[in-house]
C-alpha cells in the first residue's frame, strides 16, 4: 500500500508497509499512480499524452522514470506488503505480565473546574480522594515485581491535580530512590499539573526528580479562562503562567511539555500556539478534545476544515521559525524518518492494560487514566494483582489489526490502532474506531512528514 499527497510543495510518496518515504517529481507521481492498475503500455502512453509536449521531457525519461519505480519495488520500497499481521500478537505475547509504567492517582480531587475535563473534575465519576504513602509505596513495589528484566521504569503522577498531595508524591520518590541500586532499576517520573500550586519547592523538585514535566495551558487568555476555572468560576491564566515561566527557566533545557486542549470554541488554535511561543515555551503539545457528541466543547464536522488547515500552518510555521534560528517543537509532528518506532510498538500500540496501567487512589488497577471509574475495566488492584484477566486479554488482543476499519489505513502503523480509550467513549469498543480522530491523525501524520522532508533537505 502506497499514500501520496502534496503538501508544502513536495510530492510525497510514502510506503506504508516498509516505511519509505519518496519526494518525486510530477511524472514519478503520477507514474506510481497508476503502477499497480495498469500495463507499463498503459502507463507510457497516459504519461506521453500529458506530458509529451513538453521539451525537458523525452520518451525516454518516462521509460527511464517507470523503470525506476520498478526497481524501486524491487527493492521492497514501493508497493511492500504486509508481513507483520502474523507476528501482531506474537509480539505481544513475548512481554506478557510485564509492566513497564504506571500512572499513579496521586490525588482523585482538582483546585480546577475545568467543564470539557474527561475526568469529572478530577474525581473521574466518584469521591474524591487522595492516594496515601503506603498505597503509593505498595504501587511501586508492584512495579518492581512486575517489571521483569526492563532496568527503566516510568511513573507518572497524576490526578486530578498531583500538588494537592505534594508530600506523598515527594516521599513515594525518595522511596524509589532509596530501592533501585538494589532493585537494578532505574524510576524515570513525570508530573503533570495544572501550575496553581507550583511554588518554589515544586520547582526545585521536578526539575532534581522529574524527567518530563506536564504543564496545562491552553493558550491564548480568553480561551484558557473560558474552560480552566477555579471554583468560584475564575480563570486561571495570571496566575500560572509567570508560574510556569519560572519553572521552565529553571528547568535548563530538561524535558517538559505545554499542553493544550482545544475544543469547539477554538479550532483556530494555531492562535494558541502562537501564545505560547509569544511567552516564551517551545515544546508543546495541543490535544483536540475528546468528549460526548452533543457536548458544547465538542468538535463538529463544521471545524474539521479549520482544524486541518490549521495544522498545515503550524507545519508552514515550525519550517519559518527553523529558517530564523528559532525552532520549537510541536508533540505530535515528532517522527523520525530515518528509524521511528519499532515494529513492535508500531504493531502492538501503546500497551494499556498489560505494560501500563492505571493505580488509584485506593489501588485499584485499570487499563489507563482514561479507563479509571469505569467499573468493567477494572483489572484488579497492587496486592492480589490482575484478576480481571479477560479485560486484559482484550486489551492484550487489541493491536493495529484488531480493528478492522484500520486494514486499509495508509497511517495504522504510525497510530498503532489509535487510542483505546478514544475508540471506546465513542463506540463502546475499544475496537472501534473513533473516526473523527483518525482524520485528525492522519492530517497530522501527513505534515509530521513533509516537516521532517524539509528539515532533512535542509529547506
């Protein structure tokens, strides 16, 4: 399977199966077109008909052209097939019982009211909480055992809002801390957080311990204060942006990201982006939202061509600033065109519910954040383990070709089967399709390529 385009004045051909990616003239363009449909005759005269009247292009160059394309395939980089299916769950199969990150609910409770919040304020459709010391040591621990002989192991504090229980979030590090020399393993953490809390000490502390750290803003002020309010209904902008600022500049260069969510209200957002830079943040990230059909934050068929002219912008904006020595980074246009995920992740997507999972408060397991407070996902808990294991094994089945709406995707080994979670809020699958998002996916996809081809032309 082939997918062309043309975007950023390239013709782009990508292979989806070996993952080549071509920049061709016009006739290699259309040339590869026709390929698996017609005679190389056919394709000869189709191409002398349009473009035989053109001086700098002989008979001889089409037949030359054509003869390219076909060593091309040949060479396995056009027109590969699909060897992977047999192997999907395999591979999976080679990690079972291994978990390699979890996401710790450090607090089911938010200083936030944030209406499109997926997680019901925070105390994602129960009682608020927040997660003891012992719940969280007794997580890690899990970890550990689960581990098997992976040495890097991820925890994400999440919430709700993490610093509303600061205290057990710093002692559950020194904790792990304390154990890896002995344990062979090495804790790698990231906090997210909305920033109303962000002091000195937290500072201090994600810049020593936290090797990413997550930052909500959803850019510009009028649109961040429409939806991340207090509880008396107050933005939140002024407050935590100089926060923000702060810790950033302190970080060095360490890994963070701005995340961003944008809704119905702004499907404009490349505005939003544009806020951040203008503040001076250069890694980030703004998710569309996901949330009910019918929802007034939710995303209508009538923003999907504002939506996606936007992303062509930002690509157009990412390639200006290079040329101006004054680069960002955009989360979801990161790829690299010379390795990239492997086959595995590429097949077996992002491993919910069997190498990361979800601990709360009261440390119960579910597949992820997403999942957490829906009862039917709920895995087991850190003392007696997995024992739901048929939600497992659905979650362990559920790779690229678990989803038959992805067989003829040109994108399903860049989204792996896309998010779980996503499929099903909107299907009641999680193998289904969450259509609205592939189309996002893979406009995204298209200008994460055409950046990393003008980058690496140097364009």
């Amino acid at each position: 399977m082939i997918h062309q385009y043309k975007l950023g004045g390239y013709n782009i051909v990508l292979d989806v199966c070996s993952g080549s990616v071509h920049v061709v003239d016009e006739v290699a363009y259309d040339i590869i077109g026709m390929f698996e449909t017609a005679s190389r005759e056919t394709i000869l005269d189709a191409m002398s008909d349009k473009y035989g009247q053109r001086e700098d292009i002989t008979p001889a160059d089409l037949e030359e052209c054509y003869d390219q394309v076909l060593s091309l395939k040949e060479q396995g980089k056009l027109f590969a097939p699909d060897t992977f299916e047999p192997i999907a769950g395999q591979l999976k199969e080679k990690t079972a019982g291994v978990v390699k990150a979890l996401c710790l609910h450090i607090a089911h409770t938010c200083n936030l009211n944030c209406s499109y919040c997926f997680a019901s304020q925070g105390k994602y459709h129960g009682e608020r909480a927040i997660m003891s010391y012992e719940v969280g040591k007794r997580a890690l621990d899990y970890l550990v055992e689960h581990s098997g002989t992976r040495r890097n192991l991820e925890v994400d504090f999440f919430g709700g809002e993490p610093l509303m229980n600061f205290q057990v979030v710093k002692d559950l590090v020194a904790y792990a801390r304390s154990i890896e020399k002995e344990k062979g393993k090495n804790f790698r953490f990231t906090l997210t957080t909305n920033g109303v809390l962000i002091d000195d000490d937290v500072i201090d502390f994600a810049n020593r311990e936290c090797s990413n750290v997550v930052l909500s803003l959803d850019g510009r002020k009028e649109i961040h204060d429409r939806f991340r309010v207090d509880y008396a209904g107050k933005g939140s902008w002024e407050k935590i942006v100089p926060k923000f600022q702060k810790l950033v500049e302190a970080r060095k260069g360490k890994d963070y990201y701005m995340r961003g969510t944008f809704t119905h209200a702004n499907p404009d957002f490349l505005k939003d982006i544009q806020q951040m830079l203008d503040l001076g943040f250069t890694e980030l990230s703004m998710e569309p939202v996901v949330c009910a059909e019918g929802d007034p934050s939710a995303l209508t068929e009538e923003d999907m061509p504002v939506v996606m002219e936007q992303y062509e912008k930002l690509a157009e904006l990412m390639l200006q600033r290079d040329k101006e020595g004054r680069p960002f980074t955009f989360y979801h246009y990161m790829i690299d065109l010379t390795g990239g995920p492997c086959i595995y992740k590429r097949i077996s997507g992002c491993g919910s519910g069997t190498e990361y999972m979800a601990v709360t408060p009261w440390g119960d397991l579910y597949p992820c954040h997403q999942f957490v407070g829906e009862e039917r996902f709920k895995l087991g808990n850190i003392w007696d383990g997995v024992t739901n294991t048929a939600i497992q094994q659905e979650f362990a089945s559920c790779n690229v070709y678990a989803h038959p709406e992805c067989r003829d995707c040109w994108a399903r080994l860049y989204c792996s089967g896309g998010c779980a979670a996503n499929a099903y809020h909107a299907t009641g699958s999680v193998t289904g399709v969450y259509e609205y998002g592939c189309k996002l996916f893979r406009k995204r996809m298209e200008c994460a390529i055409m950046v990393a081809i003008a980058r690496a032309l140097g364009e």
